[in-house]
C-alpha cells in the first residue's frame, strides 16, 4: 500500500503540528516527516506528502527524500491537490489518501482509492509513537473483551467496495 498524504492540510488540522508551523513553516514540515518516519518504522509502506510548492524552500527540488518519506512540491501555479489527483488516478486501489479536503476525497474515492481523514490519522500517528517508545506510557486500565453467547446479526453489510477500504483502514 502507498499512503500519500495531503501535506499542509494535515498540517493545519493537527493541534500540534499547526502550533509549530505557526513558529515556521518548515518546523511544522519537518515534525510531520518525523512522526511519519516513526510510522513507517512500525508499519512499512511506502510514504509520500505532497506540499504546495509556492510554500517550498527556495532551491528545494520538487521531490525530495528525507528519513525514508518522499517529499513533493507541486509545480508553480499547481496546487498539491493537483498532484493527488494525478496519484490517484494512476494508482488506483494501491493508495490510501489522508486528506480532510472533501474535493481530494470524492475525487479519491471515485478512482478505488482509500480515504482516511486527517484527524484520524494523526491519532495513529500517536499511537505509532506510543508503541514505538517515543510517546507518553501512560496506561489505561483496559476494558478488553467480555464473552458473551449473545448473537448480534450484521445489521446491514456494507458493499464489498467499502468493505475493502475499511480492511486497508485496519491495515494502518
């Protein structure tokens, strides 16, 4: 699975991350690669933010590579919308797409393409760093699980369509 990420609007949907880029920009950019690297080390897909490029550093290739996460830049005058579109488009099922923006995920969506939204993933991306020992270890008393002989039919199944999405969704 290739996970591709709306850069900017994660960005400015996370309390933390949007703190930092409000000090500078390229703080916000890199916590974001950073959590995404810590991600990847417990969850090993290919990663991809794609940035507006007329917020890129001046004499930043388009693409770059940094801690195993490629970075886009869209092209002058394009938007990064422009560039997940394209993604989308030509990889179909093989991508999860973590945006908030609803043109990206109807566009998405319509191509076969997994959707998670921003606030959503950030929560993994925690919980990534919880279990990669660079979060806070606090523990909750869990619940777990109560047997129980009860049945509880399927109220309705949902399409086989949505039913692969949410499998990619668990996947994460």
């Amino acid at each position: 699975m290739h996970i591709v990420v709306d850069g900017y609007n994660l960005i400015r949907q996370s309390r933390h991350f949007s703190s930092l880029e409000r000090q500078d920009l390229e703080s916000g950019r890199q916590a974001l690669v950073e959590a995404l690297a810590a991600y990847k080390k417990i969850k090993a897909y290919t990663i991809t933010i794609v940035f507006d490029g007329r917020d890129a550093p001046v004499g930043m290739p388009r693409r770059d590579r940094r801690q195993g996460i490629e970075l886009r830049y869209s092209g002058p005058g394009e938007l990064a919308d422009a560039v997940i579109k394209r993604m989308a488009s030509r990889e179909r099922e093989k991508l999860m797409v973590v945006s908030s923006d609803n043109e990206i995920v109807h566009y998405a969506q319509a191509r076969g393409a997994g959707i998670i939204g921003a606030a959503e993933f950030e929560e993994r991306l925690r919980m990534a760093q919880m279990m990669s020992g660079k979060g806070t270890t606090e523990s909750e008393p869990s619940e777990g699980w109560a047997a129980t002989t009860k049945k509880r039919g399927p109220a309705k199944r949902l399409s086989k369509r949505q039913r692969q999405i949410n499998r990619k969704i668990d996947k994460l």
